[in-house]
C-alpha cells in the first residue's frame, strides 16, 4: 500500500522533469520580418533566445489568409506563455482572427505552421420539439426585440448625455500606426495598477518592455486627451513619460484604448516610498528632476529652427501616483488624462473646476472658486507639488530622529477616505496643512525644502512659487549643503555663502 505513493512521485518527477527538459530545448526558432525594411533588421534566418532564470522559452508563428493565400508576417522567439507549454507543433487554434498566431516548445518548431479550429463535440441529437415550444420560440424574439426598441427610444428621448459622454460611432482620430507598434507582438504580461480611467499592464513589445495603459470605450474622452497631450509638439523631455503610440482594440461597446509608453520598474512615486526610505542626496535628485519636469510642461517655448511652438500645459491631477521613478532615482511625470493646453488664440478645452484627485486639491478648488485663467492652474498644480514635496520629505533620513511609515497627505488628520467636505472643512476653512516635524529644521537642508514646501502650498495662489522657481530653489540648496554640483541651469541670485532662498517674485 506503500508503494503506490512513492511510484506515483516518481511519475510526477519524470513528468516535471521531462516539461523542464522540453522547455530547456528551446533555444533557436526560426526567424522571419515582413516588416524587416522599416524596422532594419534581417528578413529571415535564426532567432537566438534569450535566456531568462525560471522563464521558458517558445518559438511562434503569425500570419494572414487573404482568400487562400498565405501571407506570413512574423517568426521568432517567444517570451514564457502557458499556452505554449509541452506544444510540439505551432499550431493556430482561434476561428478565424485577423492575424493567425500560434506557439510551440522545441527547437525550430515554427518552422512549419498550422490552423486547426477548435471544434465543439457533438452531443445526442435533440428531442423534437412541441407545436407551443415552436410557438413560444417564435414569438419570443419578436416580443424581446419590441421592448428593446421601446426601451431604446425612451431612452433617447430622456438622454441627458454626462461629461464624457462616449459617441462609439464617432471617428476616434487615430494617428497613423506608429513603426514602435506596427506588426510587432505586443504581449500583455501582469496589471501594475488601477486607476480611474482603467488599469497599468506591463506588457513586452519584442525585447522591449512597455506600460500599456488601457481605457474602456466609455472613458474615451480621457484616453484621447492623454493621447492628444502626449503628441503636442514638443513634449519629448526626459523628465517626461515617453510616449510610444496608441491603438484601438475591439469594436462598438467591447472597444478598448490602448496607450503604449515606456515602463519603469521602480513604479510610481507613491509606491517607491511606500517600501524605501531615501537619503539626502536621493530626495534632492528626485525632487529636482520632478520639478523639471512640471517647470518644463508649464513652461511656453516659442517656435525656434523650424520646430513648432510648444503651450503651456497645467496637469490637472499632480500627485506622487503620477511621478514615476526611473532606475536612476530621476523621476518623469505620466498620466495627463486630465491634463489642459494653452495655446495663445484657442480656448483651453474642458476646464471643468473640481477635476483631479480630492486628497491634493487645492483650497480654490475645494471652494469652487477658480480663475478659469492659464496661471490659475499652474498654481492649481504647484499646490499639490508641496504635497509631494512633504511625502518625500517625511521619508527622508537626513533628519535626526525616527522615519515613520508612509502616509499620504492629510491621511492623519482625516483618515484614508477623506469626503470633500471634510477636506472643505480642514484645508479651506480651518487652512490646516501636513506636519512640517520640527526635527526637519534641524537639518539646514530639510529646513530650506521646508519652507519652500510652505510657499508652494499657500492659502492665497498668487503667492506660490512657480514651478522654475521650486527647481532653482532646490538645486541652490543641494549646492549649498551637500557641495554637489547640479546639472540644472540655475541663475544665482546670491552669492553661494548666502543661504537666502530665490524671493517670491520668481512665482508665477
């Protein structure tokens, strides 16, 4: 009776064991671009696998059947896919897709490709039905399709279309298909993050990793505002999410947006400091490139050398979500669906008052009494940068005494599910504001940031400090305690023995 266990792990074994040593073989696929001219690379030959710890490598095949004729497009190596485990053969299983695709284990195995639908088994033929059962069939779609129109026009007539409001038959605009996206397979790998609009995958694109951002039909107008965002002329900047392109996928109500830019490991601004603490030198280098970033969305660059003018831009939804850390600790500011231009001679678009996340509002708009003028944002948004200012502050260890565990803004006074009237009440009315801890003064360096956070998030907006004055403001300190020197282009406004910050009039 004992024997029956043991003989059954030695199966279970020799099975791992033979799926490790199948997938193992997988080393050389068979190589093939119909696109190799744009992208520059060979047309065909043999594709070397990378090899990555505990990942299994495949090889694949896609391909068009234009009326009998087989039109290949693409052949290499395949990242880690359960659809693709113990297939000996590359074999395409969907109906009838736009692009045929399949998978398999061992080398050179898409070499030869196959389409074999799935077929559903047959069962026992069906009992013959009754006359009622014919009647009640019949007359059963004809009674559901009356209502459904019923319905259908009521609606129309009672329609009160929302902000947002999502016409599927209007043309969405799509830019021409970026060469970065094109035929490339373009893998969707795990959810990073979700959102308001939809949610964060981290997807491969060839030997590329990339963040897709994807929005349901209904949230059009946001992913076409980020889109729109995204392509003005001149918003390539280091500090700066990369955009890679877009993309349309489904159709009618099962439409879904897709927005392609780069991936960063480290996350957003949030998370990082959710897990790590940060030095000195490290607070200075991420808070100086985040506003470098903001200063140079909020800045209005002239056309120059035959490359077009680049407007204002003010984000709308700034907060440590949105700031993304790079490897380098450099940060780059992402999710413009809120985001509003301001080209000299054109209405800025939706400036709709209470927008963005209710936790960094500032006063103004908790008050709903906002100046719809281009400055008016900007200080919207320099509000909310004292606020990411202090997260990082509070995880900072240059200070003498204990680093508490992270917090959002607010989150001690009015807990994590703050409504608008208790932010209404503790901002507006009772102008209350995040702890500046007096041990920060100790330090020379975290009590000049701390003054700067002050300033940044004053009651009256036309006393905040703009963006460009944060980042020389910054970058004047780090030089002035750590000794380092900054890459930022600072106009020095005193001498460096001063400690005497930029004055106020460098605000907006």
């Amino acid at each position: 009776m004992q024997s029956k266990p043991s003989c059954m792990r030695c199966v279970t074994f020799h099975l791992d064991f033979s799926n490790a040593l199948l997938a193992a073989e997988t080393r050389e696929c068979a190589y093939y671009n119909a696109n190799w001219e744009l992208e520059k690379t060979n047309q065909s030959g043999v594709d070397r696998c990378e090899v990555e710890k505990d990942k299994r490598l495949h090889c694949y095949a896609s391909w068009r059947n234009a009326s009998g004729s087989i039109e290949l497009v693409k052949k290499g190596c395949w990242l880690d896919d359960f659809n693709c485990y113990n297939r000996m053969e590359c074999v395409a299983t969907e109906e009838n897709p736009h692009v045929f695709f399949c998978c398999c284990e061992g080398n050179y195995c898409n070499d030869r490709f196959f389409h074999f639908p799935e077929s559903v088994p047959e069962g026992p033929p069906p009992p013959t039905p009754s006359l009622l059962n014919i009647m009640v069939y019949a007359l059963l779609p004809i009674t559901g399709l009356s209502v459904i129109l019923l319905l259908a026009f009521w609606m129309y007539r009672h329609r009160k279309p929302p902000y947002g409001h999502v016409d599927i038959n209007e043309d969405l605009g799509l830019p021409p298909p970026s060469p970065l996206v094109g035929l490339k397979p373009l893998q969707l790998l795990e959810i990073k993050a979700r959102g308001r609009f939809g949610c964060v995958w981290k997807a491969q694109m060839m030997n590329e990793y990339v963040a897709v951002k994807i929005f349901p039909v209904q949230d059009k107008q946001s992913w076409q505002n980020e889109r729109d965002i995204y392509i003005t002329p001149g918003m390539k900047h280091e500090n700066v999410l990369r955009y890679i392109g877009s993309e349309k996928r489904g159709t009618n109500l099962e439409m879904e947006l897709w927005l392609i830019t780069s991936f960063h490991e480290r996350g957003s601004l949030c998370d990082f400091l959710k897990g790590t603490v940060i030095s000195w030198n490290e607070l200075c280098h991420i808070s100086e490139t985040m506003s470098r970033g903001l200063a140079y969305l909020h800045e209005d660059i002239p056309r120059h050398k035959g490359e077009e003018a680049k407007p204002a831009i003010a984000h709308r939804d700034f907060k440590s979500k949105n700031v993304l850390v790079k490897t380098d600790l450099s940060a780059c500011i992402g999710d413009f669906g809120l985001a509003v231009r301001f080209e000299p001679g054109k209405p800025p678009g939706d400036t709709h008052g209470q927008v963005g996340t209710r936790r960094y509002m500032a006063p103004e708009v908790l008050e709903g009494a906002i100046n719809f003028q281009r400055d008016a944002f900007l200080r919207i948004d320099m509000y909310a940068v004292g606020l990411v200012l202090w997260e990082m502050v509070t995880r900072c260890t240059a200070a003498d005494g204990p680093i508490d565990e992270y917090s959002l803004p607010f989150e001690e006074e009015i807990g994590q599910h703050p409504t608008l009237e208790d932010l209404q009440d503790v901002v507006v009315h009772k102008k209350m504001r995040p702890i500046l801890k007096d041990c920060w003064y100790t330090h020379p360096g975290l009590a000049l940031l701390s003054e700067t956070i002050e300033e940044c998030w004053d009651h009256d907006a036309e006393a905040r400090l703009s963006a460009g004055c944060v980042l020389e403001r910054i970058c004047q300190t780090r030089r002035l305690i750590s000794g380092t020197t900054s890459d930022c282009l600072v106009t020095m406004v005193t001498a460096v023995t001063n400690v005497d910050l930029p004055p106020k009039e460098s605000s907006i």
